[in-house]
C-alpha cells in the first residue's frame, strides 16, 4: 500500500511509501543479470538465503531501513519533481550501496554483515568480487537507460560519487597501518575527511540524483547533495559510536566490536587527540600489541569516555545534522517533502542509541 | 611523434599513432585518481615496478599492445569523425579492459600477468579489489565528463558492456564445476557465447564507442560494433591455441598452461565433443583427477590436435576474422580508416602463432 506524502506520516511510514515504490523496479533491475551474481546480489539485498530460497514473511525487502532511497525519492519531491521522476536514481543508489558493502567486507575482511554471513563469506571471494562488479555495472546501466530526460546529468553525479567512494575506502584502508600517536598519526580531520568520502558521498549524491532527476537548478541540487553529505556524516559518527557502545541485540554485532579490532573511529581518535591522562592510558592499551579481549575493550570504552571521544562524537554527529538542516533551508523547497525529510532525520540519526 | 593516417602505414605504426594520442589523456584520468590505487593502476598498465618506480626507457607505456584504444580511434576515423572525437572512448575502453584482468585475476586466481605478478599478488586481494573499482568508476566518469555531445549515448554503450563483461565471466566462472562430458558439458556452442561477452563484449564496444563519439547513425555503430565482436571472439580464439601451442617465451606463460589447469578452452571442448577414439583418449586423461604432468599435458595437446580441436579454434578464429571484414563492408565508411582497420585485422589475430 503507498500512503500519500504529507508532512504528518511517520517515519517508519515515509520509509516504507519509498520503498514501496522503489523496490519493483529495483527488483527487475537485479533479475537482469546472470542467474548467480543474481542470487549473490538477493541475498546481499536480504531478499534470500544462500541458496537462493527466498526469505520468507512480511521482512522480506526490509533488509535495512531502505534511508539512500527514500532520500533520493524525497528529494526529487522537494525539488518540484515526482516520486516516480526519481525511481531510476534509487534504484542506482540501493545498487551501489550493496555494491560497496560487498567489496568493503572484502577488503575489511569483515565475516558478518546483518547477523549473517557476508558475501565473500558464504560465496567465496571471486563470486562476491563478482557479484560487486555486476551490481555496480547494473548501477550505471539503470541510470543511463532510465529514459529520463536528465539521465546524462545524473550519470555525471553517480560517477563523481564512485570516485569519492573509492578515494574514502583507500583512506580508511591506509588508516590500518598507521601509528596512534606521533606525527603519522591519523586526526580527527583525516577520518572527517575520509568518512565525507566514504559515508557522505552516497547520501549526498542519493539526495543530489533526485533533485537531478526532477530537473531542479544547480543551485538546488547542490544544497541537497549538501544536505544529503552531511547527514551521511552525522550516520558514520552514529556508526562510531554504536561499534563501541551499542546494544549486539540491536546491532547485530559483538560488544565493543570496532575496539577489538583497533579499529580507527572518530571516537577513538578523538580522545587520543586530546592527550590527557586518560588518553595516554588509552594509548598504552591500544598499542599493547594484543587484540583487545573482553576486560581491555570494556576498560578501552571507559578512557575513550573519560578522555571526551564519546561527547565528542555525538557533537560531530549533532554538528552535521544541523548543517544537514541549514542547507535544507538555503533554497526553496516543496514543503510536504521537506517535512517528510525532517521527519526522517532524527529517526535516522536517533536510531539504537 | 604523431603519423598521419594513411592505408600504407604498417600495423605497429598505426597502433603507435592511436596510443600517442590515447597515452597523455589516460595518464591524466589515472593521475585523478586517489594516489594509492592510482600506483597500484600505473603497476597493472606496465607504466611502473612495484612501490611505484617508473619502467624506464622507450617501452614504458607499450604494455600490451593497445588494441583496444586503436579500434576506437580508427573506428570513430572510419564513421567520418576525427580521432580526438575518440579520445575519451579509448581511455574509457583501456581502463574497464585494465579493470577487468585486474578482478579476472582475483577471480581466476592467476598469480603473474605479462610476465609479472598480477596486482593482486604483489599487493594483495582486497587493495586490488579496490583499485578495480577505481579504474572502474574512472572509466565512467572520463566518459561521462568528456564534453562530447554524444557522451550520454557513449555512456549508455559502456553500460551495457560493462553488463555482458560480468556475464561472461560468471558463465566462464561457472564452466570450471563443470563436467567434461554427458549432458551437464560445457558445448562449444556455449563457450562461443561466453567469449562473445567475455572478450568480444569489449572489442565491440571499443569500436561502436568511436562510432558513438564520432556521431554516426546506428547503423554505422551496429556495423562498427560487431566487427569488434567478431573480432574479439578471433581473438580469443587466438588465445586459446597460445594458451596450449604458444612459444611460452613470446607468451610470457608456462608451455601449456590451460591444459595443465585443465581450462575449459574452445580447442578442448571441440576434441572432446568430437567424440572419436582420441577425443575418449583425451577424456580419459582430463578426468583421471590429477592434474596434468608435463608428459601428460604434452599427450593431451596431441590427443587435442588428432581429434580436431586445434583445426576447429583455427577455423573458429579465421571465420570470425571474416565475419569481422565482411562487417565493415557493410556500411559506408571512410576508405582510408577501414584501410587502418584491415591492416591490423591479421596482425593481431596471427600475433605469436
């Protein structure tokens, strides 16, 4: 069922309307390619099993909460533009989303991805690299063939996307190997930087390809994609902070995951940057030279508390959202979308905490 | 030094001219790129050493022989335009055929390429997927951005390549679990059809793209980009007896290395499906669950041969050859251009026999 858009739907209704209205046509997008990257890119989409038996119950679909499409829809809306003027663009972004998550569990050598295997994990490593390929291909084609008639603007702003993609996921890679402190060490700016790219490029161009979609000005395009990069920032500081304190009930990963795995993360090297006495200590356990186990991970979340990483954080977050808003309001607007996008942001950025 | 185009220049000049052209504007797209994958790209085109020396002296650059960027220069010269028309189609063409032996390697698991590491044993799998991925999205966006008026088509070209490319490597992919023999065999029927997307996607598309850039009438493109096709299916053809009777020192690969890997090539599965006494023979031999000795691979390339494979792939290749000529002559073109065309045509199909 599609509600109509008004600025009284809830969010978790504005959500689904999206992805109502999205998921036909990303549907038939995916049962285009060869019958085994397609079963590869279902299960990725939480669509089916390995195997391919499809997961079954009203959840089927809902793998995640859908947030790079709704966005493009929305704003194709709040430019002036219709729903379906931006169906081609989501589907284009719900594709290379799924595209990027598969290659990153790759290189990231992550195992688990939404309380099941990941790709590379179930399938192999060639199949999933494959299944990444046939996803980002299928991505470009989508758009380029959407018959709309800016589809040549909005393959211009995808494609500048993929470089910021690939240029965060190099950043974050190199993150890895360099030193906690000293002046190699990476800054709170750097991993800023390195998650504009990685995060906040896809929400940007989710939010700037509807606007595109719908024919709106540049100047239009640009204060959503502004909007939209910004939002994809506070989301990866949210990440952050859900990696170290979240519930594993909600996150679906282990407590204090990204500590174990010394992971860089704002909150992290944010309290290292403020070289106090409890970031001296959390220097001393990080650099250790073991992986931390339960008792060193519990006592790493308490420096990083203590040294001002959490606060520090959940500023970045609020910061990010708050611009996310002033460019929502430097341009006019349709103002039933705008809501609709208002509506969202907090749920987005409030969610499992 | 740039020649002018004429039908008396030789095969090695006209490939010099085109890669003259092509080389300052690929190495301006690659130099875009963030610079760890921008080294690991200069390493996978032959431009530089591991850690990112320069290959000194005059071959640097002549990696391979540029095949591809010549097609689409000649092609667009051939559809009544300029060879600058093409220039952003070769470098496209050039970075997706960069991009796909760099995850075909990962896929396949082949540790050298021209005689080095692949990039993914030099430098690892997860960067390498990375730096697939960047050259991937670089190839769209040098497209997409070109400021050709026909970039929005020449995009839509690339997309739909880009789709047969990943098909074709799942069905070569998949060939591998598969028996040589009874009704679940790999026919040669169905490998025509995986070379067909798997390497003469990319020859068709390098030359309907000079088609597409030069602004030619479909009919044009269509004539332009099926020779490709055929011509990439001679190719690989081509490949095929070298990866079995090709001089490993002009090769770069061990004496029969397909055989020894068991590599589901045309002139294996035209012996076997010949079905005579030596086509049982070479069965036998295939399916004895080792894999092949010297002694052994040496015997199977004979058995190949007595049951007909190699004369098969040489009429298989020789067909496509003239399939290819008779497609340029099939349309108006400019006579000087197709001259270019032909004179390449034997010595890139009768390379190294």
């Amino acid at each position: 069922m599609t509600l109509p858009a008004t600025a009284q739907a809830t969010a978790p209704q504005i959500l689904a309307r999206c992805r109502d209205l999205v998921r036909p046509a990303l549907t038939q997008a995916v049962r285009r390619l060869h019958p085994w990257p397609a079963e590869m890119a279902a299960f990725s989409l939480g669509w089916s099993e390995v195997g391919g038996r499809p997961v079954p119950g009203p959840g089927a679909g809902s793998h995640g909460k859908g947030v790079r499409q709704a966005l493009t829809v929305l704003c194709a809306e709040a430019a002036g533009g219709s729903a379906e003027d931006a169906v081609a663009g989501a589907v284009a972004v719900e594709l290379i989303h799924t595209f990027s998550l598969l290659h990153d569990d790759i290189m990231d050598g992550d195992e688990t991805r939404r309380q099941r295997p990941s790709v590379w994990k179930a399938y192999g490593t060639g199949p999933a690299v494959l299944t990444g390929d046939a996803l980002f291909a299928l991505a470009v084609e989508t758009l380029a063939d959407s018959g709309n008639v800016h589809s040549g603007a909005a393959v211009r702003h995808l494609a500048g996307t993929l470089n910021d993609l690939v240029r965060g996921q190099a950043e974050d890679l190199l993150f890895e190997a360099r030193p906690w402190t000293g002046p190699e060490a990476v800054s709170p700016q750097e991993y800023r930087s390195m998650a504009g790219h990685k995060t906040g490029a896809l929400l940007g161009c989710a939010a700037g390809l509807g606007a595109v979609l719908a024919g709106a000005p540049a100047a239009t395009v640009d204060a959503l994609a502004r909007a939209g990069r910004h939002l994809g920032v506070a989301f990866q500081a949210v990440d952050d902070l859900l990696g170290i304190w979240g519930d594993p009930q909600v996150t679906g990963k282990p407590v204090h995951s990204d500590l174990r795995r010394l992971k860089k993360t704002y909150p992290v090297l944010a309290a290292v940057s403020a070289d106090g006495p409890a970031a001296r200590r959390l220097v001393a356990l990080l650099t250790s030279g073991d992986p931390l186990d339960d008792t060193a991970a519990r006592r790493a979340a308490e420096l990083i508390e203590e040294a001002g990483g959490r606060s520090a954080t959940l500023a970045e977050a609020r910061h990010h959202l708050e611009s996310a808003r002033d460019s929502l309001g430097s341009v006019p607007l349709a103002p039933a979308a705008v809501g609709d996008i208002l509506t969202l942001l907090p749920f987005l950025v409030d969610r499992r905490m």
